[in-house]
C-alpha cells in the first residue's frame, strides 16, 4: 500500500505498461483476425457464387457442325435448330491478320486485363462527365463475349453483370478459348452469327486466307449487323468497310495503297453453304452428335468423315445420270468401303432427291437381300468340312417340311459343283447347304456379326431355311460389312464413318466370321463368275480390277442388288423403288451388276495408289545427282502455294471461255513442279504452270521444290 502523496515504485508502472501494451496486441491481433475471417467468408461466399451462377456457356453448344471429307474438304453444313448458322471458330485457322486487327480495334489490352479494362473504364467514363454523355466503350472482347451469351438491356446494370460475367468467363477459359467463343457468336447480320459462317455466306470458303476489304467487311458487320448487311444494305456496307479500311492504316496494319484500292472493290453476295454427301453426312452428323463437348462447351469443331471427296461426286453423278436414263421412279443406292480399315470412301442414299422416296436414305432400308448371303453360307459350309469348291452337291428339286425351293429360272441342273452353284446362284444347293449348317447358327453367326436380322410376317423371330434366298430384312450398310469382312479374311468389323472412329477402332479385333482360308476360296470362286453383258472379262483387260461379286434378286423382283470385293474395296449396290413396287424381269445381275463394275472403275480412278507427288518427282530425278544431293541439305520449309489457296471454289468454264486454265502461283526453293491427281501440270508459252480442269469435280493439287518438298491443297471446280 501507498500513503497519501508518496510516488509509486516505477518498476511497477512498467510493469502496468507492459500488461497494457499485451492487451493492446491481444486486441489488434483479434480485430486482424476478425477482419481476415470476414475477407476469408466473403471470398468463400464469391467463390460458391460464382460456383452456383456460373456464366451460360452452355448456349453455345447448340451450334452448327460441318462435315468434311477425309481431306479437310467441306461436304455439308448443318444449321442449328433454330435454323441459324454458328460454327465453331477456330483462331489457328483464321487470318493472322484479321485477328490482330480485331484485337487493335475492339480490346487492344485484351492479353493483359482479367476480363475488365481499369484503363478503359477510367477513360470512359472521363470522357462521359466531361462531355454529358457517353463518347466512347470501355467495353472488353470478354465483356461482349458475356453479353453474346446472355443477352441484357443496355444499361448500367446489365454493364456491371457483364464485368462480373467477364470476370467468370476469364477464370474458366483461356484468352483463345474466350476469342474462339466471341468469334463463333458475333451476330453478322439475318441468321449468321460467328466469323466462319459469314466467311462461307459472303466468300464461300473458311477464313483462314482474307484480303483487306474482306478483313474490313468482318470487322464492320458486328457493330451494326442488319444495318450493314452487304447484301441488303450495300451502301451502308461499302461505307462501313471504308472507315474500318482507314482505321486499319492508322493502325499501320496495312498501308494506304492497298486500303485504296480494297475501297473500289465490289462487295459479295450471299452464297449457299456446303449440301453435299446429303445422306452420307447426315448419318456422320448422328454419329457426331453423340460425342462430348470439350471444356468451353461449344460443340465439336468440323467433323472430318472417312469420305473422299472426289469419289462421293463421282458416284454422285454416275447414279443420278444412271437413274435419269432409266426414268420412272427408279432409285439407285451404293455405298463404297476401304475393307483394311472399314472406312467408308462413299455413300449414295438415293441417286436424286427430287425422284420419288429421294429423301430416305435407301442404304439404312431393310430390304431382302435376295442371293446375297449365299457366299457366307458356303463359308460356314467350308469351315464344317460339308463343302468345298468342288465338291458336287445336287440341284434337284427338294421339299424342306412345307417349304420347296426353286431355281430363279425353274430348271434343275442335277449334280454340280458347289463353285458352280454359287456361281450361277442356284437356290435348292444353297438351301441344302443352310440346311446342313443350320438355320439358326446362320442367323446367330449374322448377329454376332453385327447384322441384326429382321423377320417379317412371322410370329417368330426365326426365318428357317428362307434365310438362304433372302426371307429377312437387310440393309445395304449390314451387306457393306458381311462384304467388307469377306474381303478382311472372314473377320467382321463395324463400319467406320469417321477418322476419329479409324484410330478409335484400329487395335479392335474383329468377330471372325469364317476363317481366311474358306474367305480367301470363296473370293476366288467369285472372282470366276460370268462378268456382266458387254463387259470384258477382267483377266483379259489390262490393269482392270477382278472383282469377286455376287448378285441378288429379291421376291417379284422388287430389289436389285450386286455385292462385290476387289483391290482392298467393297462395293454394293441397290436398284428399285423406294415404294418396293415390283420392278419385272430386273434382276440384280441385270440392273445392278453394271453399275457395280462401273463404279470399281471409278473406285480405281479415284483411290489409285499414285503415291505422293514427291515419290514421282524423285523417280522423274533420279539420275540426277544435284537433286539427290539436295535430298540431304537439311532444309525444312516446304514451299507455299499462293493460288489456288485450300479449298477454294474455282470457276472453269463460261460461253466466252470452254476451255478455262488456271495459272497456278507459289513460292519455294527454286523452280517449282506442279502436279495435279498425280499428273504433271505443262507450262503455259511464259513458261508459267498452265492447269485447264477436266471438268467439275474435286482435285489435289501439289508443289514440289527442288529439294522434293511438297505442299498440298484440295480444290473444287465448278462450271459457270
């Protein structure tokens, strides 16, 4: 205790202080830890925000999809439901140029912000005080991506979502994804919305070459879609291009010559999209369709097919023209198959859409095969040891139970040999044959197979020995795969529509139907039947495919079909009417065996093996040193071809101009050696290289340098 007036020992007021100042730290840590808490549950609460409103990418999913050839070459496009198109934009095949120059003139620190531009809004909004209204945007490429996916009245509340929705949008994707995502919703004017779809509409072909008035007119369409429209509005179009033109050399993107003379250019039409392989690539779209969006949820990009290009236009073409000289309401299908890999090279669901049932894809129809499946009765029968080629078997008349078989011509030949008989398609052997094998484990190995078998007109599901001469539904695509594998050793495998499905399905192995020896007897019994009237036979034509085939007539003569294997293809085709009217005194080995031979032609025209055009240009050179030499210089850069570019639409003929050539351009090392489907092209009296097309249809054009590299690219040609 202390008395009255006396000082306290200063010890003890340190002490005091030291308690105090304890407390004070106690006191601050606490409120840094309250603070840090309550910073902590807010970004918590921002993160299970942003995890329950996350932005509507999902919209994008429903756009349009474009199936392509083998090549890259565009077959059909396909709208959205909603019959807009918006295809899915890819920024490595877009002009360099054209994405630069969106980037200068619509967000030039788009690499560098997080959705939001600080700098932009602070000068926006500096320039509305100052000026009582709104002079420029602050208003990012993500932010507009934002407001493209969720659509808002133009105000400031809808501006703040449109920050937070850029914010999200940043998080999730990548700057190309976000750039691919503004790119493939951009509106372009009517019904097109993304830069892709209006490249085709306006310039009928993909972005990925622009010149500057096309960059310009890309770059004006979105501010003002409908109002520009070049092909509504073209003065407010030419006008538009022209100040993007100007903006552009200001940029120092191009120079003003060149704006100058882009100003004077004519503006563009609307063009049709690509409608080509219509059955074919519907089917493929199916398929696609089925498959998982990546992570920015816009749908698959182009769906490359198996189809060759030039093939399905040829087969196009030969069956329409087929069809038109037969007139009436005759329809034509085919389909061509690659027996390695089971890719699908062609398909023709009908041969005109504008003849009746020409819109129903014939080759998915059930139908009867007719004689069809005999070849893989005797497979099985080989297998067994109940046959071989030339073993005798009878043709006699017989009665199975109720059912009597007959021969297509109502005569019996007595004893013959089974090669015979499977040559010439008589019934009663192929029926006995079934009948030693077994119906059912016919129909079961079929399954197996991947055939499924539909019974008509029966309560059960089991056909009985009818099987032998056609009594089930098949479709033309289940005879492509019993053809393709008889052509694989006997070893069924799925028909592959896609190149994705090729790589997918290439260590798979396969049902073995048969087993290679019995295949391999039975292609040759095939191979020896009587070719068709007025053909020569293929052992004396010169270079010409032996094809092992076999034909089909169904009951009252309502399907024709012809099934055949050669040089690593199988063909089949089918004639009729889509209705299944009777067609009398057609038969398969009348209508459609013709048409089989013809389109193998076509198959070896346009899937020859020419190998590629370096390998020619090498034997060409190859007694010469300096060229054998440069084949090791070390140097990598192939050469570019400048004209035509890929998958340019070339115009070929006009009344003026029958026969129009091209002169093809590039650059490389030294001189270069052009070639067209593997032919040299000749030079033009300038010495330049002169390419005058055969006629319509798809070509692969190649360059080759000096120093035997080669560039590619694929064209089509088009008649005026």
């Amino acid at each position: 205790m202390y008395m009255p007036g006396q000082i306290p020992n200063a010890s003890l007021f340190g002490t005091m202080r030291d308690k105090l100042g304890i407390f004070r730290r106690f006191q601050a840590r606490g409120f840094w830890l309250k603070s840090a808490a309550t910073l902590g549950a807010g970004l918590l609460a921002l993160i299970a925000l942003d995890l329950l409103f996350p932005p509507p990418i999902q919209k994008a999913r429903s756009g349009s999809l474009i199936v392509t050839d083998t090549n890259g070459i565009p077959l059909r496009a396909f709208p959205t439901e909603d019959g807009r198109w918006r295809l899915r934009a890819d920024v490595a095949r877009i002009d360099p140029l054209f994405v630069k120059a969106l980037i200068e003139v619509e967000d030039e620190r788009f690499y560098r912000h997080w959705g939001v531009d600080g700098l932009a809004v602070v000068r926006a909004s500096g320039q509305a005080i100052s000026n009582g209204r709104i002079v420029s945007g602050a208003s990012t490429i993500t932010m507009q991506t934002a407001r493209l996916l969720e659509p808002r009245p133009r105000n400031l509340g809808s501006k703040l979502i449109e920050m937070i929705r850029a914010v999200q949008l940043e998080r999730r994707l990548s700057k190309d994804e976000i750039l691919e995502l503004y790119l493939s919703l951009t509106p372009y004017g009517g019904n097109l919305e993304g830069i892709r779809a209006a490249s085709w509409a306006y310039f009928g072909r993909e972005p990925d070459r622009l010149t500057d008035d096309q960059i310009a007119l890309l770059l004006a369409l979105p501010q003002s879609p409908e109002v520009r429209r070049p092909d509504l509005k073209p003065d407010n179009a030419i006008a538009a291009r022209a100040r993007l033109l100007d903006r552009l050399v200001e940029l120092e993107l191009i120079p003003s010559d060149r704006a100058e003379e882009a100003k004077t250019l004519d503006l563009p039409g609307r063009n049709a999209f690509p409608a080509h392989a219509w059955h074919a690539a519907e089917h493929i779209r199916a398929i696609a369709l089925d498959d998982a969006t990546d992570r920015s949820g816009m749908p698959i990009k182009d769906v490359r097919s198996t189809l060759d290009a030039g093939l399905q236009k040829a087969l196009e073409s030969y069956l329409e023209d087929s069809a038109r000289q037969l007139g009436g309401s005759v329809q034509f299908s085919a389909i061509v198959i690659e027996t390695e890999t089971r890719a699908v090279k062609a398909m023709v669901g009908s041969a005109d859409r504008n003849r009746p049932g020409g819109w129903i894809d014939l080759t998915a129809a059930p139908r009867s095969p007719g004689s069809t499946l005999k070849p893989f009765i005797y497979g099985l029968a080989f297998d067994d040891g109940q046959a071989l080629p030339n073993t005798f078997i009878e043709d006699l008349p017989a009665r199975f139970n109720t059912y009597r078989p007959e021969n297509f011509d109502r005569s019996f030949r007595g004893q013959v040999r089974v090669a015979d008989a499977l040559q010439h398609s008589l019934n009663v052997p192929a029926v006995l044959a079934l009948e030693r094998i077994g119906p059912e484990r016919f129909a079961s190995s079929l399954e197996l197979a991947g055939v499924p078998l539909r019974v008509y007109g029966s309560a059960s599901r089991d056909p009985g020995l009818a099987l032998a001469l056609g009594g089930v539904g098949m479709t033309l695509q289940d005879l492509g795969l019993l053809y393709s594998g008889l052509g694989d050793n006997g070893v069924m495998k799925p028909l592959n529509w896609t190149e994705a499905d090729v790589v997918a399905k290439a260590d798979k192995p396969g049902h073995r139907f048969m087993s290679a020896s019995s295949a391999s007897e039975l292609i040759e019994v095939l191979k020896s039947a009587p070719s068709p009237a007025g053909r020569m036979p293929s052992k004396l034509t010169q270079n010409a495919p032996e094809i092992a085939f076999k034909t089909g007539t169904s009951y009252g003569f309502r399907d024709a079909w012809a099934a055949g294997v050669a040089r690593g293809y199988a063909v089949v085709v089918w004639v009729g009417r889509a209705d299944g009217a009777p067609r009398p005194d057609e038969t398969g080995r009348k209508s459609a065996l013709p048409v089989l031979f013809n389109i193998f032609d076509r198959v070896a025209s346009e899937l020859a093996p020419a190998g590629p055009a370096e390998d020619r240009l090498m034997s060409e050179h190859s007694s010469d040193p300096k060229f054998a030499m440069s084949r090791f210089s070390g140097r990598d850069d192939p050469p570019m071809i400048l004209f035509p570019p890929e998958n340019a639409v070339l115009m070929a003929k006009r009344d003026d101009h029958p026969n129009r050539g091209f002169v093809l351009a590039g650059r490389g090392e030294g001189d270069l050696n052009w070639f067209v489907n593997g032919v040299p092209v000749g030079l033009d009296p300038a010495g330049a290289p002169l390419w005058v097309p055969e006629g319509p249809g798809f070509y692969d054009l190649s360059a080759v340098d000096e120093y035997g590299r080669e560039s590619r690219v694929a064209v089509r040609v088009q008649n005026f």
